[in-house]
C-alpha cells in the first residue's frame, strides 16, 4: 500500500530545507514539538509568577524594603541590558520565518545574531549580580533571599536558552533544515519570547524599591 501523498511530503521533509519549509507552511495546527515548548513554559510562567508573587509578598509585611542597609538597586544598566535582550526577539522571528520559507543559512545568521546579543547580556547579568553579591547576600535577609533566588532563577533560563541556540545552530550546520530541526528552530523562538517578556516582569520587579 503506498504512502499517503502528504506523509509522503513529510518524510521528504527530512532530506530537503525546501520540502520542511513548505510542510511548515502546510500545517492546520502547530506540531507536537512546538506544543511541548509550550506545556513547558507555561510551567516556568508560574514558577516565576510565584516567585515575583513571594516578592511582593515580602515587601507588603516588611517595614523597610530593602531592609537598612542595603542600597535600592541601581536602574540604569539592568533596564538597558533587557532593553538589549528584548531586541532578540527580532532575529529569533526572522529565524523562523526564514527556515519556513526553506532557507536555512539565513535563519542560522538570525540565531547567531541573538545568539551575541544574549551573550553580552548574561555577561553583563553576571557582572551586576557580583555587584550585588559584594553589597550583600542571600541569607542576611528575607529582600537578599527572594532577590537573588528571582534573579538566578532568570538568569539560569537565559544559559539554557543560548545552550539551546548553540545546539539547534550545530545541528542546522550539520544536518541541514529538516522538518525535525524547523520545528526545534521554532520551538527555540518561542522560547525565547516568553523569556524575554519574563525579563521585563523581573527587572521591573527587582527594580521596584528604586522607581
């Protein structure tokens, strides 16, 4: 019995970036892959939805929020570095178009420039976070507690998530644009919008005793 002509072009998928352009384009609802991503970060939504809640928690029963001696953070450099991080957004979205259309080096360019830009900004997170280590720490207090577990807690998802665009960059470079890899590229992007909208809940948050 022979193939079905769509399972066909499905199987074909996986030898050609053309052909796993064009099932993308095909499809009535999102695959499986993509679903999964979703089912996961809805699970990190409410992990830091309950994190950002513990915060605000914290801050309403405390009479002084930071607690004395220890300065309100700084605004400047932590709203500009998610400012930067948003702008990923961008070439995280072309990527994905582009490997729909079956091109598959210019999506790899796409990644590669978020790919920097998230670089620069863990290393600038990193930075501030030792700053933050030197003035104080997370066992001093109730602030020092939940401030440095939500801001760990983000910065950890932005190492998984350039983790993850290296990985789906090396097999892209290796294997080509099959349907497997299109549908991780697309699994990657809408990672990394949750993350970045997440960003702003957690910067602004953090930053709360300062604006």
């Amino acid at each position: 019995m022979s193939p079905h002509p769509h399972e066909a072009t499905r199987s074909s998928a996986a030898f050609s970036a053309a052909a796993a352009g064009r099932v993308a384009r095909e499809r009535i609802a999102q695959p499986n892959g993509w679903w999964g991503m979703a089912l996961f970060l809805c699970a990190e939504v409410t992990l830091f939805g309950t994190l950002i809640g513990s915060y605000f928690y914290l801050d309403f029963n405390a009479h002084s929020w930071p607690p004395p001696g220890i300065k309100a953070p700084s605004v400047v450099l932590p709203l500009v570095g998610t400012g930067v991080l948003l702008l990923t957004s961008f070439p995280m979205w072309l990527a994905g178009r582009e490997a729909r259309a079956g091109r598959r080096n210019p999506a790899m360019w796409a990644i590669a420039v978020a790919f920097v830009i998230q670089l620069g900004y863990l290393g600038l997170q990193i930075y501030l976070f030792r700053h933050d280590l030197n003035d104080f720490g997370p066992k001093g207090s109730a602030y020092g507690s939940i401030y440095f577990t939500l801001l760990a807690a983000h910065h950890g998802h932005v190492v998984l998530g350039i983790l993850l665009d290296a990985t789906v960059l090396v097999f892209l470079a290796l294997r080509g644009l099959t349907n497997y890899w299109l549908i991780g590229l697309r699994g990657l992007a809408l990672y990394w919008y949750v993350v970045n909208v997440l960003a702003v809940f957690v910067v602004f948050t953090q930053l709360t005793p300062s604006l």
